[in-house]
C-alpha cells in the first residue's frame, strides 16, 4: 500500500520552509547590516557562518561588520599586556597596534575564507569602505590609535551590494595621511545601517539576552527601551552600548534592530524567518500592523479561513475568490506573518459595506487582533464614503459590539444583500458611520 504522508520530521522540515516564504519575499534585495563578535567566532562549532551564506544565496544582501575582541585580547594577553577599555569601547594604545592589526587582519582573512567554502556562489570581499579620524577619550591615554568613523565610500559599497557581494568590514580603516585606527564595531554597525538606509541591523554575540521584566517580551519600541535602560544603571558596558547604539538606528530610519545571542544554534535563521524570533527585535514602531492584502498572501488567508468554515462560522471563499477579490481583504501581520484577515463587500448603491470573512489564526486568538481588524474595516468604510457598516454572525460576537455595532433588523441592510442572502440563523450587526 502506498503511504499517503511524508516522514513527521520532513513534513515539518516542509512546513517550516512554507512559513518562510513570506519574509524571504519580503527580504529579497533587501540590504542587512550584521555585526558578529569576534568571541563569536571563536566558537569553533558554530554554523552561524553557513547560516549568513544561506541567506546571501537566497537573495539577502548582507555588510558584514566583524569585531576581533577575544583575539586582540588573547595576543595581548600572550605578550603580557591589558585588554583596556572606556566604557565598553576598546583603546588602542599606539604600541600595542602591531598584535592588534595582525588580530584583525588574521580574524578578517579566516571570515573571508570560511565564506569562500560555502559555496561557489559565494563572493565575500574585504577592504577600506570606512575613512576614520582620532577618537577622544576622557580618561588619560597619551597615545592611541582608536578612532571614529567619520565617512564612507558609499557608492562604492552600494555598487559591490548591487553586485551580490558579500561585504566584510573589519573593525580598522585610513584617515589622513594613510594613518591606521582602530574602530569600535558597533559605530562601524550604526553609520554603515542608517547611511546605506538598511532594512535591519543585527548583532550576533555570545552574552545572554537580556531580561525584560514580567512579561519577558523580547520586542520593544524604542521608547520602551530606552526607559528600561534608565531603570537598569548595572547592565554590563558592552552590553548597553550595543542596545544603545540599535535603538538609535531604529530612530534614524533603520527599520528594525535586532540583538542575537549567537551561541544558540540557528538562532539567526529563527530570527528572521519565524514570527516568534529568538532574539530581541527593536522597533520605532509596533511590529504588528494591519496592511491591504497581496496576492501572495492568498495561501496565508485560505489556512486561516479553514477552520471557522469547518465550524460553518464563515462562508467558504475559493481559492479562485479570493484571487478576484483579494485587493478588498486587508490582513493583519506580526512582523511578516499573517495571522488575521476579514473583507470589505461594499454595496456603493446604499453607501454600505459589510464586514466578512473575519477570523485570526487561533494561536493569536483572545489578543485583540479581530476588534482592531474590525476597526480598520470600518475606518476604511468611512474613508470610502460608506455611511453604514455591517456584518452576520451565527453566533453573538463581543468583537462587533466592543467596536461600537448593534444588533439591527435586516429591513436596515442593503436591498441587494437582502435579496441574496439567508438571514434565519443570522444575527445582524450594524454600525451607523458619521
């Protein structure tokens, strides 16, 4: 007898890889910054490597920025000198640059070669992107070679970008008169993000993701961040620079930040291709939104709709309906998934509209995604003229009554609708638009 369905393992691996289609469309040419530590890849196990390849490969543009922390830490340490730092951000002391550069350099070649082995599409390139200047300290250093980013080769690295290279910059770059400095990777992260007006920055590190409070939520706005800093003086230096240094991207235009614990296998992948994540995002803005629907959606409304129809709470839309009439659907997404929809049937005649085909995918149920979809809905009868929204529901909905409708008689609807539909196991809500 023939098996009718796939191995459990491999029918997840296939489900999994469906539900990353949306962001893979949504991502597709699209540039992301993303800074690894240099502890990271020290982890001589991690895969965190071929994950940024994969991602490079199936269109992602991706401005690697790598740090080289444990491995100017450990030459230094080998010639009996400190690792020394002002909050959070390494010094170069002048006669320590020669085992700095060769940390650097010898960090920056292994990244560039363990990219070449990932593939033969692969194209990693490395070089001076960046022009620098000297960095003041407060503290007393005579003579250092740390320095701050002050320019870019911006047409330049946008060309290489459109070319489907794989950018790597190391954290040094020239100044004037070809002088050398040291750059802290987190500023190279920040002016390379908001000048190329990138779709994400992302840090991968090897630190604990921080606690957020109660409801340990690892998506926060800029705002709520930045008083949960202020309410946390003793989070580590490092730490808090690079939690800093994403929420200013996110408020000078990067879309969304991310920060990585990137010893947990996979977690960059999980990050950006699941709508759970495993890392902290930060928006300036709510992730969640509400958008008119696309064609590539169609799938996504289908599953969603399927269970209410079993149940006979919705009428059964096709495949081939929801295609003809996809631009009157509006979806409601979290971060790239969509997890909620309904549909606007305007009736221009009796300037009304009803609302149908409202239903949320019942892991996001009880969270209030139906009431703002309802919301939306109606904000968008009213801005179409609409004079009155409606809806039929088999049962008593709190989602209709909590956005302002009543129960009214079908004399109140619109002469068409009544002439097409069965109201007898119906309860009919309206809503008068002003």
């Amino acid at each position: 007898m023939p098996q009718n369905s796939l191995d459990p393992e491999l029918s997840g691996f296939i489900h999994n890889l469906r539900a990353a289609l949306p962001y893979l469309e949504e991502f597709y040419q699209q540039t992301f910054v993303i800074q690894i530590s240099g502890d990271l890849l020290e982890i001589h196990n991690s895969r965190v490597i071929e994950d940024l390849a994969l991602l490079q490969q199936v269109g992602i543009r991706i401005v690697l920025v790598h740090g080289a922390e444990a491995q100017i830490r450990k030459l230094l340490s080998a010639e009996g000198h400190d690792y020394q730092t002002e909050d959070g951000i390494f010094v170069a002391e002048k006669n320590h640059l020669p085992l700095i550069e060769q940390a650097i350099s010898s960090t920056n070649w292994h990244l560039l070669s363990k990219l070449r082995s990932c593939g033969r599409q692969m194209q990693p390139i490395s070089g001076h992107f960046l022009f620098a200047e000297k960095k003041a300290f407060a503290g007393n250093f005579a003579s250092h070679c740390s320095g701050n980013v002050c320019g870019l080769e911006l047409e330049t690295l946008r060309q290489s970008i459109t070319d489907s290279k794989l950018i790597i910059l190391p954290p040094f770059s020239l100044g004037e008169k070809g002088r050398l400095w040291i750059l802290d990777p987190n500023q190279i992260a920040f002016e390379v993000a908001t000048r190329l007006r990138a779709k994400k920055l992302i840090v991968l590190d090897t630190a604990p993701l921080p606690h957020f409070g109660e409801t340990d939520s690892l998506e926060m706005t800029t705002d709520s961040l930045l008083q949960w800093l202020k309410k946390n003086p003793d989070l580590p230096f490092s730490q808090r620079l690079q939690l800093n240094s994403l929420t200013e991207a996110c408020v000078s235009g990067v879309e969304r930040c991310h920060l990585l614990d990137g010893r947990i296998e996979g977690a960059l992948l999980a990050e950006l291709l699941t709508p759970k994540g495993a890392g902290v995002m930060i928006t300036n803005s709510s992730y969640k939104r509400i958008r008119p629907a696309r064609l590539s959606d169609l799938q996504a409304i289908l599953k969603i709709l399927y269970t209410p129809v079993q149940h006979a709470a919705l009428v059964l839309r096709s495949a081939s309906y929801l295609e003809q009439q996809i631009e009157n659907y509006l979806v409601f997404c979290v971060d790239e998934d969509v997890v909620g929809c309904c549909e606007i049937i305007n009736f221009s005649e009796d300037s009304a509209a009803e609302i149908a085909s409202l239903a949320v995918d019942k892991s996001y149920r009880n969270q209030g995604i139906g009431s703002d979809l309802v919301q939306a809905a109606t904000e968008k009868i009213r801005t179409g003229g609409g004079k009155l929204a409606f809806a039929l529901s088999t049962a008593s909905s709190h989602v209709f009554t909590q956005c302002g409708f009543r129960e009214i008689g079908t004399e109140e609807l619109p002469e068409e609708k009544r002439k097409n539909y069965d109201y007898q196991e119906s309860i009919v809500y309206g809503r008068n638009i002003t």
